[in-house]
C-alpha cells in the first residue's frame, strides 16, 4: 500500500519536475541578459563575439539548444536524459561534479543547523504551551516573532562581530577550516563525516569547531518558526475536545501527555520538512558571509556570471531535493497518521 | 490539570500590538519625510572617512549643540570607508526598502486576489493551467530564482519589484482561491442568486469583500519577506545597484570594515532592518489572531 | 432528598464562573437517585453543560468551581486531589458529549481507546480489557465489533463514532452516566435508536443518567424527571410528565379547502421524474442525490418533504429554484417549463419561488446590516424607490413580527430564531407565490421554532402562500403542512395527507421514521411502545445504490424480488401514493 503511494507520487514528481527545468531553461534565455558580451567583454570585436557565441552553443535556434540540453551535441555522451547537467561556461568542467562537490557543504550546513533548532525548539516551544498565559507562553510567542522574521545575514555579521571581532572566542569567517588545515580526502562532501570517516577526531572537530557560527545563527533564524509552530499545534491540541474528553474519561496524565504530542507531532513535521526545503536554496546568504562554498555560493557565482548552465544545474538540483523532501513527509504523515488516505 | 485553561493572550496581545503598530508607524513616517530628516545627502561622500559615531552619552549635548548653535550635525551613527553618513542612509534606506517592498506586494496582491477570484469562480480548462502555473511557480527556490530573474534582467528597482510579484502573486491568488471556493458553498451566496443578484454582482459584492480579509493578513507578513528579499539580494550584489542607499548593501559594503573593529557601518542597518521586519511580522500575527480564522 | 440512601449524587451550592464575568452556575442543589434518568434542560447558555462537567468536577477552560460541594459515594468530590478525582471520573461517572467525532482521539482504534480506558480504572491486562471493549461494542449495537474496533474515528459515522463513546462510557459499569446533549446532529431514526440502547443499558445495569437536552420530545419520551436551568439557577426540578403539559397534541390540517382546489386548477408547480447527481471528483463515479422525484403543489397549499440526512430533500429544494441544474425531469411552474428559461426571464420568475436556508446567519453577508441586505434584492428588482423601500422592509418586518430596531444591526449581533424570521421577510419582499423552506428550523432553540411555525402558518392565512417546508422535524411538518412526502435515498417513497401519514403510514420506511419521532407527550414514550418497526443495518451508499428496492437490505418484509426489481410510486387509495409492491400483504408476514 505505502509503495504504491510513494511511486505515485514519486510519478508526480517526476512530471513537476520537467515542467519546472523546462520552465526554467526557456525563462533564462527570455530574460534580456547577453551573456555572450559578458564573456567577451563590450567592447569585443563582432567575429570574436560571433565564435564566442557558437561555443557557447547560443547561436543555434532556442530548441535546438534545448534539443542539445537534453541529448547532448552530437554523440558527446551528454545531456539530461543521461544524467548530464551540462559544462560549466565560466570554469569549464562538469556540472554534474561541481554540485557533487557543493552540495554536502550545503546539506552538512542545514542539518546540523536544523538537529540543533529542533532540538532547542520543540522543547521550548511545549513549555511555552503548556502553562498559557504564563511567561513561558508570551516569552515564546516573542521569541518566535522576532527570531522567525530576521534577516540572516545581518545576525551573522553582529555574531561574527561579537565573538569573533570583540570576545575572540570564534574562528572568523574563512570557511570550513583553518586555511593551514588539509582537508580530509573527498569522500562524501561533508567536512566532518569525512575527518570522521579517515579516523581524524581533530579535523572533525575543527570543522565543528570553524561551522559553530554559521550553525549558530541559522539555529538561531531557524528556531522562530518552529517554536512559534510547536506552540501554537501543541497548545490547540490541548485545548482539544479529545484531550477534555480523555480527562473526563480519568486517564492517567502520563497517557493524556502522550496523546498530546502524538496528535501535535504530525503538523509539526510537515512545518520541519517544508522548512528545510527552504533552506536548501535559502542558505546562500549565510555561505556568503561564512565564505562556506557550499552550493549557495555556486548559485551566486553563476547567476552573477550568466552561466546558464550551472544556474539550470543549481536550480534542478534544489528543485528535486524539495520535491524529495516533500515525498518523505507525505510518507512519515502518511504512516503516522491514519486520517492521511494512502 | 483540571482547567485546560483560556489562552489569555490579550494583555500581551495589546502590548505586542502597540509595539507592532508604532514601529510600521515609524518605519512608513521615515520612508515618506526622509528628504527632510536627513542631514546629509546620502549618496555624497563626506570628508570624514570611517568615523565612528559619537558615545550615546555625547548625544544630548550634540543635539543641543545642532539646534541652539547651528553648529554643523554630528554623524551620528559615523561614516563609512567612502565617507558617506551612515545615519542618513540608514534613513533614506527606509525609503527604498518599503517602496520596493510595497510596490511588490500591491502588484502580487492585486494580480493574486483578482485571479484568485476567477480562478476560484470559474472552474474551466484556463482557470486549471492557471492553477497549475501558480503551483508551478510556488514550486521555485525563492531566494534563486529572484537573483536570477533580477540578475539577468538588469539590476532595476521595477525588475526587483516584477521578480517579486512573480514569486507573491501565487501566495494571494491561493489564498484567496481557498476563501472563494469556501464562500461558494455559503448560503448567503445562493441567497443572493435567488434574490436575482447577477453573477457579477454577487462577485463584486460578496465574494471579493468577504474573501480578501486572508489576503490583507498575509499582507503583512509579505511585506516583511520581500523587505528580507530586497535586502538580501542587494547584499549578494544582486539587487539595487549602489549608490543607492539600501539596507542589505549597506550591511555588505560595512561587512568588509568589520574585521577591522568598524562595527556601525553594518550594525546600524541590521538594527533597522531587524526592528522593521519584526514590526511587520508582529502586524501579521496580531491581525491573523483577531481576524483570521 | 439528601439523606435517601439511593442518592447516588447530591450538590449542594455549586458556583462555577468564568474569568472575570458573571457566574455561569450560582448554587445549585440537586440529587440523582440511582437508576434514575434525570432530563437538565434550559436554553442555550444557561449553563446545562456547564453543570454537567461540573459533576465530574470539570470546567471548560477558563471556568472555575468557586463553591459548593458534590457528595458521591461519600466523598466531597470538589474536595479530592487531582490524581483522586481521576480515579473517579470514567469509573464511577462517565460522560459522553455532542461531538463523539472529535471527542475521540483521531490517531488511536476505537477499541484501543475504550479498552485503554478500561485498563486504567480496572486493574486489568491488555487482552482483558481487548474483549471488554468487543463486548461493550456489541452491547451497544455495533455490528461485527471486532473488525469495527480496529476502525478509526474518522472511518465512522456520526452515530457510530456516538455508539463507541456510549460503549466506552459505560464499559466500566459507572455508577452514573452523564450525557450533554448526545443526538444532536443525528438522525431521527439513529437518535431514537440510540437512546433506546442507552436507556435499555441504564434499566438494566442501575446506572442513573443525567441528559442534557433542548429536546422536548426526548425528556417526554426517556425521562424521569426534569431539571431546567435558567441564566444559571434551577428554575424548575419537576417529574417529566408535570414538565410536559400533555396538551401538545398534534395538529393536523384538514385537507378539504385543498381537495377543492385539487379538483379546479393546475397544480402551481409540478415536477416530474426529477434526477440530480453529483459527479465525485477525481473519479467516474457519481452520487445519486435525487432519483426519480415527482411531486405537485397547488395554489395555496402546504406540503412537507421529510426524510433523513442524504435522502435528496434539499437537492430537491434547490432543483425548484434553479439553483441547481437537474439532470433529467420537468419542472413546471404555473405554465412555465424551468428548464426552458435563463437570465433576466429566471430571474423574474425567482421572484415568484423564494427560499429559505437552513442556518440564518450563514443566508446573510455577514458584513452587511440587516438594512442593506433588505435593501439590495429591492434595489435589484426596482420594486421600490428608495423613498418607498422603508416602507416595503417595515411592511415585511411587521409580517414575521420582527422589530424595526434590527435594521442597523449586523446578523452576528441577532439570534438565531429573529435572524430566521428576517429570512422569511427578505423572502417576502419579492412578494413570492410559493416559498421553498429548507430545514428552517433545525438550528434554531425549541421556542424559536413554535414562533416560526406560527410565522408561516399566519402568512398562510393572510398572503395565500404555498410552501413546501422540507425537514427531518416531523413534529414541526405535522403541525404546518397539508400533505406530506416522504424520501429516502433520492426516491419519493411515500406521499399522502399529513393525517393519514402520521396515523396509518404504509411504507415500511415511513412507518421506521413516523416510529422514531419522539412526541412531546410522556403518556406515549417510545420506550413502552411494543409495535416499534425499527430499520435494520446502515444507509446504502448513495455512489453504490442497490438494484432493486432502496429499503430491501434494511426491511423486515424484503423478498427476492424487492432486491432485484424497481419499485414504482403507486396509487395506494386516492392522494395516498406508496413505492412499495408488497404493499397489502406485509400481515401475511405476521401470520406466517
């Protein structure tokens, strides 16, 4: 039963999917943006723009680009339907390799930043709930306004400013490791999995150690939803007919609690998932500031340099991550709660 | 545990409120008088180059000092490494973040709310691709697709605006979609068929005054995301070209001077962009409470 | 009272209030004797819930008990620790409520949650407390309770989801079961049956029973005594039948001004071989909310479609308006083919067929003042100028006998029973012939429904109106109706004069239905009557509809042949038509 629910929506998926790359591919080449000129310069000769554009493939009709995006040129063993995202115009290499390499940066980043906001949140977001009207309940509904609305890359900068800059009890924003550490050999992308995986505790610990502000202020972003969430659900559900029911029946407070947070789990998760699909295409500003190269800074360096295949790349690759995402949630909804037809 | 308890949240409620109320007050006040606010132009260097802000407690004797001696105004919140003052920036800023942002949203919720409506009234082949569209469109990483809609298209303040409606108009026309389908199946719409009401009338009278209240809520809240957004891309380079004064540019170009300990020209932007966004998100919340659902 | 030693409860100077208002509840004094059937009643908001968590030493959130005390079993309830009171509440009294739907846990079997609580007040094993909870479910009705307690809520019907709630309720045999308002949002024949099992149960077990109801016809028929609340206090602490003056009989209208008419005229509207479906999304399927309607209505003349929740009587209702598009069918009205007629001519012609919903304060915009939208169908129909339009508002106002002073007032700030009467008149501006009333009464307070009845039954008089009055209240059809038709499951079952209905019905489901209709009359309850026909099973599914009779599965007189052949309305005697082919031969059954 939940097999076929997962393939049938893994088939919709799929088909969400290709509309939105061909979306995609045909919206960037209809914005008026010449990323021939940006390649030559302006003041380029008209051959010398003429052979950067057929090099570039751009002089060939638009389906026949989209043609070649999606087989490959010639027999050059390319193209989506092989799994190929294309070269690189700016760095010349593959796509494929260079998302490989930033997308665990990007993934160590959230998870890590997400284990932590959930961890602090939920908790914080139960206490809040359960004495309403107390200060718990209106410290939480502040907290959760406030931190859930910030700007990111502004609280990056007043961390880095505080304690790096004033208290010097940081490492400042230089990326993943100190720049006189080797890294560990390439192995799954996320530095401490890696130092973990070659038996090396201290670069493990270093990176946690060079990640601690970049984490600490997505948490920190990152925690104003989820407080503000985990309160409101927890709080509804005990204000529900079948929690006064429940204690109207005399059971115990142990098996009221646990019915509880059973019924406010689920929404709960949904709101977690949602989020984290978010962040995927949603940590850039935070891998700016931290000088982290994860795939937000790829996205930034390619969209500022008209590549169009790298921006078709990033945007693929954040797209199906979401979409996977949101399969999985359905999935853990669909077994958590009977109410969800599978 | 005997008393579930009431969720008395109205003495906070009218605390939260007044605080949500005067910061969107002060913020809207500073976008429309900054011209006369201002004492310095905000996109002419002064002399002054990194000069940090005078010591909170200087301020009251400079302030008296400017308006009983017209000796020239302090740099209040000192200058930036190019000599420009921050505090007219900041203040100037106001302007352009609030205008990207309202703009923004009034386009989103006007082409929203009105093919929410239709969409929403009329279920055919047009209204589904419609749908569709919109989905198609919620479905793009945010932040992404805004840099490269305003990237490829040229950094412009109305490109900015257009980017963004493009994201926000699916959030209205959803919205408003639910309300009308909901309102639909009211009795006082059938009420009204039977009375002889035509269609049009009954679109115009009942369903866009009663289904546009969720839309306003969101307003709200909106504006407070594509204040975020406006900010965001300009401090990726990626939003309103500099000069211009803009928050998240502001805090980029500071962002350089602070290994050096210059902490005011990105910290006095960040306050105002913290305090701005609060103040919106607090509006929507307290609205959603009182005349949501 | 307080010293019999079968008092089961006794309160004495029970104050709960709300924060910072005025106290719900203000010394109570009552006793409940064991096994006694105790019927709390008062209008909404005079606190009969209110009192009735208060027994279990329960408040909604924000209330609080500020005095008094509650003897049971010896103890001062009010006086016990937490974890004491928990002991009591499910063991020695229970509480079923309205809405079984969200009174149980949505993510938890049924089974699971009765036997749950079994284990917690009766220190028994898991597997124990398993059959005790298939046991309780089929103590309470529930066909094939082992498959049925490993259901979900929301895989139940309203009134299973009630049955489980009783079934846990009573699973612990509790010394007293309190029940705050337990039908409502059920069907007739579901509610009686269910207040048959719970009134069986507490005979047999000595459980005592405290009803909260609004219901007259349910205090006559199930209880023993009456306590009616008002604004908090005890009004009246009375035996049933003192509560009931016995002098509401029935009413029941003379058919011969109409036979007159019958004889002279075409009917005013006429409908024939009516059918609606709804398509379900997202499948080929369809729901069959009305096959094979045909009614008449003559000048002048009041008919009632009866029938339960999902039998196509609103479909109906809306079908006459043109509000919805039937499938198949002709509707005439005064001449005029329905289905002919479009835009400006439709228009005109709703003019003449006006409706009234079922709840009044979603048939009103709610941001608009009564005033405009009495103002705005005037405006629409140029039927007065604005000079005049005053006057025609007031005119109508004063016909429903509904004060002036509602004008400027919005509909929230109105009750239910005034903003029902305004309907009527916002109806009668466009000086209908013939009004469709949909369920007019259902969500309205027992009192508020005699002044609506009256309203129609005067506007009758004075106007000439017909109307068809579409409900499942038959107390309120047989009061204001000429003729009466009966549907289940989209189909017309039976139609006859309401006398004849009410007294000698024919078809096996009328007579299930005219059965289940508790009369305000405590000399013949339901519960003492022997020749009850009571409907076996559950309502067919109207996607998935049975070859043959609609009623077979369910009938105590089906043959091979009522499950395979249609059934046709037919001539039973003159005006008296039944879609039944056993009709005449159902004593047979008895004999035999």
């Amino acid at each position: 039963m939940i097999w076929r629910f997962t393939l049938r929506r893994l088939a919709v998926g799929l088909v969400q999917l290709s509309v939105l790359i061909v979306a995609v591919f045909f919206l960037i080449r209809l914005l008026p943006a010449d990323p021939v000129a940006r390649f030559v310069g302006m003041n380029a000769s008209p051959e010398a723009y003429a052979l950067a554009e057929q090099s570039l493939g751009l002089d060939l009709p638009v389906t026949r680009q989209f043609e070649a995006f999606l087989f490959g040129e010639g027999n050059d063993g390319g193209g989506l339907f092989r799994g190929e995202l294309g070269t690189s115009w700016v760095t010349g290499s593959s796509v494929n390799q260079e998302i490989r390499q930033y997308l665990p940066v990007t993934l160590e980043l959230i998870t890590l930043s997400f284990l932590i906001a959930v961890g602090l949140g939920v908790p914080i977001g139960v206490l809040g709930a359960v004495n309403p009207g107390g200060a718990a309940d209106k410290g939480t509904l502040v907290y959760g306004l406030f931190a859930g609305s910030q700007p990111e890359f502004s609280w990056g900068i007043i961390f880095i400013f505080v304690f790096f800059v004033v208290l010097g009890i940081a490492p400042g924003p230089l990326g993943r490791l100190s720049p006189l550490t080797d890294p560990p050999d390439f192995v799954t992308g996320a530095i401490t999995i890696d130092a973990l995986l070659a038996g090396r505790v201290d670069i493990f610990l270093e990176a946690l150690w060079y990640l601690s502000l970049p984490i600490l202020t997505l948490s920190f972003v990152l925690s104003g939803p989820i407080i503000k969430m985990v309160r409101e659900n927890v709080a509804q559900t005990m204000n529900a007919d079948f929690m006064f029911y429940g204690q109207a029946a005399g059971l115990p407070r142990g098996v009221l609690a646990r019915d509880a947070l059973r019924a406010a789990f689920a929404p709960a998760l949904t709101l977690i998932g949602i989020l984290f699909g978010f962040m995927i295409g949603g940590a850039v500003l935070i891998e700016s500031i931290f000088s982290i190269s994860g795939l937000g800074q790829y996205a930034i360096r390619s969209i500022l340099a008209f590549d169009y295949p790298a921006i078709q790349g990033v945007v693929l690759t954040i797209s199906a991550l979401t979409l996977l995402i949101y399969l999985a949630i359905d999935v853990c909804q669909a077994l958590l709660d009977p109410r969800v037809s599978v | 545990m005997s008393n579930t308890g009431n969720r008395d949240e109205s003495a906070a409620f009218g605390v939260l409120a007044w605080i949500g109320v005067g910061i969107v007050s002060c913020a809207v006040f500073l976008a429309i008088f900054s011209p006369w606010l201002i004492p310095y132009d905000p996109t002419q260097a002064t002399e002054n180059v990194s000069m940090p802000p005078p010591p909170l407690s200087a301020w009251p004797s400079l302030f008296w000092q400017t308006i009983a001696n017209g000796s020239p105004t302090p740099h209040w919140f000192g200058t930036d490494a190019s000599g420009l003052d921050v505090f007219s920036r900041t203040i100037e800023a106001t302007r352009t973040d609030l205008i990207i942002a309202l703009s923004a949203n009034i386009v989103s919720v006007i082409i929203g709310v009105s093919l929410g409506v239709i969409s929403g009234y009329f279920r055919n082949i047009w209204t589904e691709t419609l749908l569709r569209t919109a989905d198609l469109l919620q479905s793009f990483p945010v932040f992404i697709t805004a840099m490269i809609l305003v990237a490829l298209a040229g950094r412009s303040w109305v490109n900015i605006v257009l980017a963004m409606s493009l994201l926000y108009a699916p959030i209205y026309l959803r919205l408003t979609r639910t309300e009308v389908l909901a309102l639909r199946e009211r009795s006082f719409i059938e009420a009204a068929r039977a009375l002889g009401k035509t269609e049009l009338g009954i679109a115009r009278h009942h369903i866009l005054p009663n289904a546009i209240g969720p839309s306003l809520i969101q307003f709200s809240v909106t504006i407070g995301f594509a204040i975020l957004l406006t900010a965001g891309l300009s401090f990726v380079g990626a939003g309103v070209r500099p000069p211009t004064p803009e928050w998240g540019s502001m805090i980029a170009t500071g962002a350089t001077q602070l290994v050096l300990g210059d902490w005011w020209p990105s910290l006095f932007p960040g306050i105002a962009i913290s305090v701005t966004v609060f103040g919106f998100a607090v509006c929507g919340h307290v609205l959603e409470k009182r005349y949501g659902r | 009272m307080a010293d019999n030693k079968n008092t089961v409860l006794s309160a004495r100077g029970l104050s709960v209030q709300y924060a910072a208002e005025n106290p719900t509840l203000t010394d109570i004094n009552l006793d409940i004797a064991a096994g006694e059937i105790v019927g709390l009643t008062g209008s909404s908001g005079s606190g009969k819930s209110t009192l009735a968590y208060a027994l279990l030493g329960l408040t909604r959130r924000g209330a609080q008990v500020t005095g008094g005390k509650i003897d049971f079993d010896g103890h001062d309830l009010l006086a016990l620790s937490d974890e004491e009171l928990e002991r009591v509440r499910g063991r020695d009294i229970a509480l079923i409520v309205q809405n079984p739907r969200s009174a149980l846990h949505p993510m938890y079997q049924v089974g699971r949650q009765i036997s749950r609580v079994y284990q917690a007040h009766k220190d028994s094993g898991r597997t124990e407390a398993q059959q005790r909870a298939i046991e309780m479910l089929r103590l309470v009705g529930i066909n094939d309770p082992e498959r049925r307690s490993d259901a979900f809520v929301h895989e139940l019907s309203g009134g299973m989801a009630q049955r489980v709630l009783i079934a846990l309720a009573l699973s612990t045999n509790p010394k007293l079961l309190i029940a705050d308002e337990p039908t409502s949002g059920l069907d007739v024949t579901v509610q009686a049956q269910f207040l048959d099992t719970m009134w069986e149960t507490s005979r047999e077990t000595g459980t005592a029973m405290v009803l909260v109801t609004q219901e007259p016809g349910i205090l006559a028929n199930y209880c023993d005594r009456v306590i009616e609340l008002d604004a908090g206090h005890v009004a009246k602490d009375v035996s049933a039948s003192a509560f009931i003056s016995a002098s509401t009989k029935r009413s029941t209208q003379s058919p011969s001004a109409v036979e007159r008419e019958r004889q002279n005229h075409e009917p005013l509207l006429r409908v024939e071989g009516l059918r609606k479906t709804f398509p379900l999304r997202g499948t080929k399927k369809v729901v069959q909310a009305v096959d094979d309607v045909s009614l008449s209505l003559f000048a002048g003349e009041s008919v009632g479609l009866v029938g339960e929740s999902g039998s196509g009587k609103s479909t109906v209702g809306r079908c006459l308006l043109k509000l919805l598009e039937a499938d198949a069918g002709k509707i005439t009205f005064d001449g005029q083919d329905l289905a002919a007629i479009g835009g400006h001519t439709l228009r005109k012609l709703r003019q003449r067929i006006q409706i009234v919903q079922q709840d009044p304060y979603d048939s009103f915009d709610p941001r608009w003042s009564i005033e405009k939208s009495l103002l705005d169908p005037l405006v629409i129909h140029k039927i007065a100028s604005p000079a005049e339009a005053r006057g025609v508002i007031e005119e109508s106002l004063s016909r429903v006998s509904v004060e002036f002073s509602v004008l400027s007032r919005r509909p929230r700030d109105l009750s239910a029973g005034v903003l029902q009467r305004i309907a009527i008149a916002r109806a009668l501006l466009m000086k209908p012939d013939f009004l469709v009333l949909d369920e007019p009464t259902s969500m309205l307070a027992p009192q508020d429904r005699h002044v609506i009845l009256d309203v129609l039954k005067r506007l009758r008089t004075e106007l000439g109106l017909s109307y068809l009055l579409i409900s499942h209240d038959l107390t309120s059809v047989a009061s204001a109706c000429d003729r009466v038709v009966v549907m289940y499951l989209g189909q017309v079952v039976e139609v006859g004069p309401t006398v004849d209905i009410f007294e000698k019905p024919i078809h096996p489901y009328t007579k299930a239905l005219i059965g289940a209709h508790l009369e305000e009359n405590p000399e013949t309850r339901r519960v003492e009557r022997l020749d009850r026909v009571d409907l076996e099973g559950e309502i067919p599914s109207p996607i998935d509809l049975p070859v043959g009779c609609y009623l077979a599965t369910r009938c105590a007189h089906a043959t091979d042949a009522c499950h395979k052949e249609r059934q046709s309305l037919s001539p039973f005697s003159s005006h008296h038509d039944v879609r039944c082919m056993r009709v005449g031969q159902f004593e047979l059954d008895e004999a035999s």
